[in-house]
C-alpha cells in the first residue's frame, strides 16, 4: 500500500511516500513559497497537484495536523464532522491548523476516493494526568474556553519512544523514558509504560524550555510589564516571545545552535550564556521528570540539536546521574515523524 505523508504549513508542502508494511520510502520533497509574491504556487491545491504529478499511484494520505485539543486522541479518517473539529481547534492554533486543512481540503480535490487520515501532534499527550494539565488559573477557563496544557512533538516523542524500546529490547509498557526533542523548537516529555504523563510544552509551544527563538518558561507578569513599559500590543508581545527570543534573543548572535558553538569558543559571553541557560533549563527539567517517572531507563536525545550536538548531550548528563545505582541509557534516536503518521495511516486503515 502505497500512502502519502503530508505535513501541510502556511506556505510549505512536505511529503513523504512511503510503501507499507514494508516501511520503504519511495520518494520526498517539500515545496516552498506557495502564495508569495513571485512563485509558481498560487495555492496549496496547485502546490499539491505538481507533487502528486509524479507519483505513480496513492492508496492513502496521512496528514500532520498540529493541534486536535481534547476532541482527538487518537488519528481518525478524514469525515466532514472531523474538518469541522479541526476547523474549532483552529481558535487554539490559529497559525498551523488553517494550514494543515488546506493540504487537507486540496488532496480530497485531487485525490476523489482516496482514504485520508489525520494525526495530530497533541494526541500522544491526551493520557497527561489531569493534575499535570491544568493551570493555576480560575478554573472556569479551563471548562469554558479549554486552557490547558496540550503538549506537541506528540509524534516524534511516540516514534523515538518505540524505538528505544526496540535498542533496549524491553515491552515499552515495562520501561520509564525521558525523551529530548531539541531542535530550533524544543520539548522534553515523560514516558512512563509508553505513555506520556508530562511534557514541557504547555497551552501553545512556547512553554517550556528556552529554545531558538521561543522564550520557554517565564514569569507570566513579565508580559504585562513589558507591554506597559514598552507600549506594545498583544501581536508585537507575541512576535517577541515566538520570534525574537530564546537562543537568538539571549546571544545576539543566532537561533542557529552550531554557529553559537563557534562563537561560544572564539570568546563570546552572550553565545556562551545562551549555551548555559539551554543546558540548564533542559538538566531541570530531566530532573523533575525523574522525580516524576520515580526512576528512569533510558534518557532519549532527538531532532537536530538532539542527534547532532554532542557537546550539548555531554553537558546535559555530566554528573546527572550521580545518584543513580544503575544508571539509565543514554541513546540517540533519530525521528522520523512521516514514517510514525505512515504507520499510524495504514493501521487505522487496515483496521
């Protein structure tokens, strides 16, 4: 069976075909710029009809969809009631689920008959406790307009969970894992029985740990006191949290963790300080989802900064685990989001 892996952004195709169960993949690309000024992509729809070109055959797509709220815990087929949930957590995730429905809605035009499925990226963290979900704030907010922690990465920290499991050669629901997918947005997650019970990343991906140019966690007062001394809306607030923060906003230099090494190196406090808060936001974290998983098997490093910085690995785990009497793994699992979303697509289907 042949399914087509789609991760459909604001103005971005991703693709993926794979041939399942063998797990082959037969073809990738993205295509970018679609519907700015000067490109030959009018659309999603046209962007889409160009990949679709030269492919052979589709028996099914599955597509990425960022954020399913509480109303998706699990990947579902694509039914007129399931776009209009999407459509709902729209409110939640303004910037990536009109996006993905537009890859959504362009392939059910191109594709007429063909099986769809959607996976979201917030369903691996629907079994959070909820003590571990749920802000301090009047709870009416949570009942009314459904503040809470959600969680992403769900996929990725599902895919490297299963594979440590494979390296370990243990059932993944006899194993407690702590998996660290860091790249230019970053979320710690733990996993306990192959189930997530708390991640980093909260209501949207700016909670959390300090990443490329998100601030991750801070005093929530900050907001309001900056806005006020700087005379700044709420969207300017916002871009400055999501888009000028984190690596690049403490070191002055990059989001880019590679050119931060060199700089760190050649002598620069501020590289060299935007490396130290990294290193110690993610060292605090592992270690309150330690205390939280009451032991632990196996430390999970993935995505860019987490399969390829081994400096930062290395000074993440220096001394973490002194206390230990057996010390847990340390592994390095690359992800594989698509090949998770084609596993899951062709599950659902054959089910």
């Amino acid at each position: 069976m042949k399914i087509l892996v789609i991760n459909s952004g604001s103005s971005s195709i991703k693709y993926k075909l794979f041939e399942m169960p063998e797990e082959s993949l037969i073809s990738k690309g993205n295509i970018e710029h679609i519907g700015e000024s000067g490109s030959k992509f009018e659309n999603h729809f046209a962007g889409l009809k160009t990949i679709l070109e030269k492919m052979d055959s589709v028996d099914a797509v599955g597509h990425r969809v960022v954020h399913g709220a509480e109303r998706f815990k699990k990947p579902v087929k694509v039914t007129p009631e399931v776009i209009n949930g999407i459509k709902e957590c729209s409110t939640i995730a303004p910037l990536h689920n009109p996006a993905n429905l537009a890859g959504i809605n362009a392939c059910q035009k191109l594709l007429p008959g063909v099986r769809q499925v959607v996976v979201f990226d917030t369903a691996f963290h629907q079994t959070i406790p909820d003590y571990a979900y749920v802000y301090g704030l009047p709870y009416d907010y949570y009942q009314r307009l459904k503040i809470r922690k959600y969680g992403f990465h769900g996929t990725s920290h599902e895919y490297v969970a299963m594979e440590a499991a494979k390296i370990l050669r243990r059932p993944l629901n006899k194993i407690k894992l702590i998996s660290c997918h860091l790249g230019n947005g970053c979320s710690i997650t733990a996993i306990d029985k192959g189930r997530s019970v708390d991640t980093s990343m909260g209501f949207t991906p700016l909670e959390g740990l300090v990443m490329g140019t998100r601030c991750g966690d801070i005093d929530p007062a900050l907001v309001t006191h900056i806005m006020r001394r700087e005379r700044l809306d709420a969207q300017n607030m916002e871009r400055i949290l999501n888009r000028e923060s984190g690596l690049k906003g403490i070191s002055g230099v990059s989001n880019d963790m590679r050119p931060l090494e060199l700089k760190a190196r050649a002598g620069n406090k501020r590289a060299r300080l935007a490396i130290d808060i990294f290193i110690y936001k993610i060292r605090k974290y592992i270690g309150a989802y330690m205390s939280v998983l009451g032991g632990l098997d196996a430390l999970v490093f993935t995505a860019g900064i987490g399969e390829n910085q081994s400096m930062i690995r290395e000074r993440v785990c220096c001394g973490l685990f002194s206390l230990f009497k057996k010390k847990p793994r340390v592994l390095v699992v690359s992800t594989n989001e698509e090949l998770m979303i084609a596993r899951q697509t062709y599950k659902l289907i054959r089910r």
